[in-house]
C-alpha cells in the first residue's frame, strides 16, 4: 500500500460521419498478432496513455491536490491544463536549484502511507524524477493541444 500517483494524456479519437475520412482515426487493436474483435475500433472514444507515475512523491501529489484538485483529496481523476503543469514543472525546477525554497515552493504532506516528510535526498530525487517526466512529454509532438488528468489512491 501507499500513495501511487498517474497522469495521464487523453487523445479524443471518436468517429463521427461528419468528419472527412482523411482525417477520422482507426484504432487498431490486436492481441499477440491477431485482431482483438471484442473491442470494436469504431466504437472507442478515447486512447488513454499513461505519461507519468509516481510512488510516494508526497509533495507532487500535494500540489495537484491544491491547485487542480481545489483541495478535494478524493482519489477521483481531475482535469489538468497544459499550462498547470506547466507551473509545475517551473516549481520543480526553482526548487532544485534552490533547495532551501523547498518548504516554501512545494511543500511535504503527511498522510497514511504516503511516504517521508522530509526535505532530504529523496525528496530532491522525487523532484529530479518529475522534471524529466515533465520535460519528455512536453518535448513530445501535439503535447499542448492534448487532455491531462491526474489521478491518485492510497
């Protein structure tokens, strides 16, 4: 047990008649190497990908509850903007240069299994881990034109 944390990117893919078909999505789903007909392509909405996990990172998770979450700490997927992680990764980056704004910037949270409270090296390695996170998928073609949820449970 413990605080596991996901954000994830959502890419609409929905095909509707009114689309031109150059421009409509085909998903394509198989299992092993051959088609997977339980699923049918024309019927799925969203590709969800999984672009950033962490595990105990008590004070990433503290930030999205403050500032996309409105303080509900409740487990349910939230919405977050390109321009939130953006802020984000802005904070990540003022701490590790200056690391004694650590408690200041993004602070620690306590909680039932959600890891130290400490400002030590864990706390920085949490940080560096999200920067790289952050900085890959930002790097990524289409990144600001996508969906963003984050999630958490403990």
């Amino acid at each position: 047990m413990g605080l596991d944390m996901y954000l994830e990117k959502r890419h609409y893919v929905q095909r509707w008649d009114h689309i031109d078909p150059d421009k409509q999505f085909k998903v394509s789903i198989t299992r092993g190497d051959k088609p997977y007909d339980v699923i049918k392509y024309e019927r799925v909405s969203y590709v969800i990908e999984q672009v950033a996990y962490w595990r105990k990172a008590n004070q990433i998770h503290h930030w999205f509850v403050e500032n996309v979450q409105r303080g509900e700490d409740d487990c349910q997927p939230y919405y977050c903007s390109y321009e939130q992680l953006n802020e984000l990764f802005s904070l990540v980056c003022d701490v590790l240069a200056e690391p004694a704004r650590a408690e200041e910037l993004l602070p620690t949270e306590s909680g039932f299994f959600f890891g130290g409270t400490d400002y030590d090296e864990s706390y920085m390695l949490d940080l560096t881990e999200t920067r790289d996170m952050l900085a890959a998928l930002f790097a990524e073609p289409g990144a600001e034109d996508a969906d963003y949820y984050y999630s958490a449970s403990w």
